[in-house]
C-alpha cells in the first residue's frame, strides 16, 4: 500500500498526468488531498475537481481510492479532525506519508499554509482550518505531516515562481514553504523558475 497527498490547480497537470500514465499498481494507492478551498463539489476552485478529472475520470486510480476533505461541513473543525482520521487509518499515527507533492506561492506559501496565519503553528493536528485567503477559507496539511513524508515533491513552473523557488532551495524559513523539512525533499522546476538558482 502507499499513500500519497496531492496538490491540485493548473500548475502541476503536466506531473500529474506523467503520474497517471506510470505503470503502478493502483488498486493499492490512497491518493489524499495537501489542501483544499472551501468550495462545492465540482467548483472548478477546488484541487478535487483536477485531481478526479486526470487520475480518476481520466486515468487509472478507482474512485474509491481518492480521499476527498469534506470542506462542504458545515463544522469546518469537525471536517479537518474526520480527515486526520482517515489519514491515521491509513498512513499510521503519528501519519507517515509516502510521498507529498507540493508547490510553492509567489508569496511562499505552500500547502494553503499562508504568511500569517494561524494553521502555520498548529503542531498537534494533522489537518488545520486556515484563515480566508483570495477568498476561500482552506483546510490544509500541517507541518507535522509534511515534515514527516518519506519524499517531498516540490514542483514549481514559470518565471513568477523564481524568487521563491531560490529561497526554498535555500531552506529559507522566512517563508512558509522554507519551513518544510528539506532533508528527504526534491525540487522540480522548468528553466523560468529555476533561474534563480544559476549562480
């Protein structure tokens, strides 16, 4: 079995369709949610919309398989503590993942933990409830999980990433993404954002 937390939007469909087309056995994958807006189901805001459109409807992952946070609750505290559950049911407790794919913000957060807000030190829960960002509140991994995941993916595209791209590479913790633990991490970037690197 391996569980894996995914990260939605445009940005990675081209890792998340390479990842579709590998040949796995995918009866034995749990593909969980990094974050996740506040928003209907099928909302095109939601990283659920991309996640069933190229892995289930379009790939190979059964349904099932795909574990969805229930940001539609009413009681958005209750909903982060059911999935922190799941989680545990799976992947142990403390929750050790296999692999988390993760994305950097040109305002270097990460996950939907933003500059700012409180989720960013929430160190006993799994899940937090964040505060309202662009309009949606979110729930969101903490960094208990993510600092725990045997391999981190960061995947970051175009030249509006390149500033925080270099700073994470940097461990920089001035910034959200920079306080991820980097020693079981890989950075995967296009020539745009990783320019920043070039010294």
């Amino acid at each position: 079995r391996a569980c894996v937390a995914l990260s939605g939007g445009s940005s990675p469909l081209p890792l998340l369709r390479a990842l579709a087309e590998a040949d796995l056995d995918w009866s034995a994958v749990h593909v969980f949610q990094v974050d996740e807006r506040v928003a209907k189901r099928g909302d095109p805001a939601r990283n659920l919309t991309t996640l069933e459109q190229v892995l289930v409807r379009e790939g190979p992952l059964p349904a099932e398989r795909l574990h969805a946070m229930a940001v539609e609750r009413v009681d958005l505290a209750a909903a982060a503590d059911s999935y922190a559950e799941s989680l545990a049911t799976l992947a142990g407790c403390p929750v050790v993942l296999d692999a988390v794919h993760l994305g950097v913000g040109a305002d270097g957060h990460t996950a939907s933990l933003f500059p700012g807000d409180a989720a960013l030190a929430v160190t006993d829960r799994a899940v937090a409830v964040t505060g309202e960002h662009a309009g949606f509140r979110r729930l969101t991994l903490t960094y208990p999980v993510l600092d725990a995941a045997r391999l981190v993916v960061w995947f970051a595209v175009g030249e509006g990433k390149q500033a925080m791209v270099a700073r994470l590479a940097a461990g920089d913790a001035g910034i959200p993404a920079g306080r991820v633990a980097g020693a079981r991490a890989v950075l995967v970037v296009d020539e745009a954002a990783g320019l920043g690197l070039v010294t």
